[in-house]
C-alpha cells in the first residue's frame, strides 16, 4: 500500500541509496504500471470503451509520462504546456484532453494548435475560441453543485469553487455550442480529490445524468463522453482502506444502466481523468536525519520540508514516514524540515523506530503533488527524481539541481 518500502521496491539495495545526496523522489515503474492496468481493466469490464486521461499535474515527469504512453493511456492537461509536453512525448493528441481555467487568449491560441479535446470552463469563452478555430471535439466542465475532498482546499465542485459552469446554464451553453457548428460534444465534472468511498462516485454520476436528463437531453445532442473527473483516493494514513474499485465501477455501471436508455443523447463513453490514484503510492521521498533536538517537544528534522513537499503544511496532510534503520526500539517525534516556517512540520506526533542522525527515511505516497508542487523556498534547491525500474535499474529521471539553477534567469548576475 505505498506504506512499506521495502514492498514497494523489492529489489533495491538502501546501501546504494545512502551513497545518493537527499532529498530525492524515487518511483518504482512496476507500481505505476500495476495501477495503470488495474484501473483500465476494472474500468473496461464494467464500460469496455471505457477512456482513461491521466491527470499529468500529479506527475509530469517525462519519463514517467513515457509509461503512460506506453500503456494507452491519454492525458489530461491543465496549461499550454502540459498539452505541447503530451505532444512531445507522442501521446496520440486527438485523445488528449485540454481543461484549464480563467486562460488568456494566448493560452487558448497555444492550446488550439492541437486538434484535442477543448474542455471549456466557461462557457462565455466560445467567442474567443470559435474565433481561432471550431474545436474538433468540445466539452464543458460543469459545476454539479456539490463537491468532495480529504482537505478543504481539493474539493473543486460546489458553490465555492472557481471551477465549471452553474449547472442550471448548461441548456443555454449547449445550444449555443450547436448554434456556433460545433460537431462534438462532450460533458465533464470535478468535483474534489482524494476520495476513498465509492457511494461519492455514485452519487456524482447521478447528478451529472440528473444535469443531462433536464438540460441536454431535450437538446437532441449525441453526447460522446461522460468525463466524471478524477479524484480516486489513496490511503495515506495506515488504518485507511483502499478505495474498493470493483464497487466504484459497478456503482457508476449501474447509473448508466438505469438512466441512459431513457436519454435522448446516443451511447456516450465513459471518461476519466484521475492523477493521485495512478502515481501516488508508486513513490517515495528518501530523506536523511538531520538533527533531533530535545525541546518543548521532540524534533526529528531532516532535509525534507515543505520545499520538497508541500501537502503537510499546505492541507496538513498526512504522509506516513518509515525509519529505513535496524532499530528495535521506538520513540515518538515531531518531524519537521528545514524551512524557516513553523508550518514545516508533518502533522501529528509520530511514533518511530528511534532514529539516529544520517538515518534515511522514506516519506510514502509521494509520486502524486510532490515534486510539481516543490519549490525554491528557502533557496533550497529542487530534489532529484530516481525511477526504480522493471529491469532494476535506478534511472536518475531528473538531476538534482545546483544553486546556480536558482538564478538562471536572474539578468546582470552569475552564480
Ligand atoms: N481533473 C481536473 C480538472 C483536476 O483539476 C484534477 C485535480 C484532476 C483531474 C486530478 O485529480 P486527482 O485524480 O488527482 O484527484 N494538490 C492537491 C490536489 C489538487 C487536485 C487539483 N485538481 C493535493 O496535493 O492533494
């Protein structure tokens, strides 16, 4: 489950670690393509033309791209760049999926230079993207009216999120779509991430073919996708459960079951765009034991904080920490990182193996929103990526970066 590094990398000999400077991000290949291959297959029993874009924000590393592009998978882009990067790494465009939000024009010009799937935001942008050009495929991104998260700030649906379009305007944002000639049409939600109950699949599915059944389907529209958005939970937390797939898929299969035949919108695909679900619990954050000081509490600080990785101090959330010693003892810490911020602590006292100074440690579920959401805080430099491969080979997929990284752009001024 992500929580034991050992299991996560059989193979790997944490001597060879040690000799690597920390921080750094390390992904197991085998992990990423088990998940990828238990999401299409669950998927496609249930909806055998079932469509998974992979949510490339989690991770956008080009070789870990590669995978997915060697599985079938197709990508969700949420800027110009992560859709010239899918062209880049030869993901066949015309499945690509473009959703981004509040863009300038030029983002959409950069954007239309590809025949992808536009997924529109607002609907109040189809002048200025009809006048570039009739996008081959259009979708909106439609806020149902409710969302769902692990932290308030990933719930992405409902009457506080900047994302989507009011549902009750999704008749007059289809009928003008037909008005302006488009030729496609698909419907999207998202509604939050990091969700581990199937029933919340249930429900959104509802609610999206609640929203077709009044507004769409009286339209006479042929509708080629349904995308439900991403947002397939992991476990970060030991007593946590993984999210029952077979439960999710069956729940979603029987809304289409009940309802689709009654609509007057064709045979729509199913779609999905998950990011966390696919990566996540394929990788790790080695770090080293810095210091461990005796204070009002006890702290173990190390060379991670939250310039490696933000989600502790960001949502205070929880990533399960292993001591990669011998020890037999434990003992209970605060682990915190390097960065002049009281936020820099990981949430909650933790009860470890008794660690020592220059001790690794490995912080799991980190392959998702971990070093994309990395920064130079501090002037830390950004870590490394290591991909563990099928072959077992530790492949360096990003080097670690230097100081004078920092300053490159910096006119009048050399490191
Ligand atoms: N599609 C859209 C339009 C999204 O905005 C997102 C994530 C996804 C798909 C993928 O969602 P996922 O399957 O990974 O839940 N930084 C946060 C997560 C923010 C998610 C934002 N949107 C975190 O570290 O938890």
């Amino acid at each position: 489950m992500g929580r034991d590094f050992l299991s996560l990398f059989p193979d790997l000999d944490i001597e060879d670690l040690r000799k690597l400077p920390s921080p750094f991000y390390l992904y197991s290949e085998q992990k990423i393509r088990n998940n990828i291959q238990h999401l299409l297959q669950t998927g496609k029993k249930y909806f055998p033309d079932f469509h998974l874009h992979y949510a490339l924000k989690a991770n956008g590393n080009p070789h870990i791209l590669k995978i997915f592009q060697q599985e079938g998978v197709s990508v969700d882009c949420s800027a110009p760049v992560e859709l010239e990067l899918a062209h880049r790494i030869d993901f066949p465009i015309e499945d690509c999926l473009y959703t981004g939000n509040y863009e300038s024009q030029e983002d959409f010009q950069r954007v239309l230079q590809y025949d992808c799937i536009l997924n529109l935001d607002d609907a109040r942008r189809m002048a200025e993207v009809f006048s570039i050009k009739i996008p081959e495929v259009l979708s909106f991104r439609i806020n149902p009216g409710i969302g769902r998260g692990a932290h308030e700030g990933i719930v992405t649906g409902g009457e506080k999120a900047k994302f989507g379009i009011p549902h009750e305007l999704s008749g007059e944002v289809y009928s003008e779509a037909l008005e302006r000639g488009a030729k496609k049409l698909g419907i999207h939600i998202m509604t939050g991430s990091n969700v581990l109950e199937p029933e919340h699949f249930l429900q959104i599915t509802e609610r999206i073919f609640d929203i077709i059944e009044e507004h769409i389907s009286p339209l006479n529209i042929q509708l080629e996708f349904i995308n439900i958005g991403g947002g397939l939970g992991v476990p970060y937390r030991p007593e946590e459960k993984t999210l029952d797939l077979e439960a999710t898929f069956r729940n979603i299969k029987s809304v289409f079951d009940s309802r689709l035949s009654k609509l007057n919108i064709g045979q729509p695909k199913l779609a999905m765009e998950p990011g966390r679900y696919l990566v996540a619990d394929a990788g790790c954050i080695v770090a080293r034991v810095q210091h461990i000081k005796e204070s009002y509490r006890r702290f173990l600080g190390m060379d991670a904080g939250m310039s490696t990785l933000l989600r502790p101090a960001m949502y205070q959330a929880y990533h399960h920490i292993e001591v990669l010693n011998q020890a037999k003892d434990e003992e209970n810490y605060y682990v915190c990182g390097q960065i002049c911020e009281n936020s820099d602590v990981f949430p909650e006292e933790r009860r470890l193996k008794k660690a020592q100074v220059g001790d690794l440690l490995a912080i799991h579920n980190a392959g998702a929103y971990g070093f994309c959401m990395a920064s130079h805080y501090n002037h830390r430099e950004r870590p490394a990526e290591y991909l563990w491969t099928q072959n077992k080979e530790l492949n360096v997929i990003r080097k670690p970066e230097v100081p004078a990284d920092m300053f490159r752009n910096v006119p009048d001024f050399q490191w």
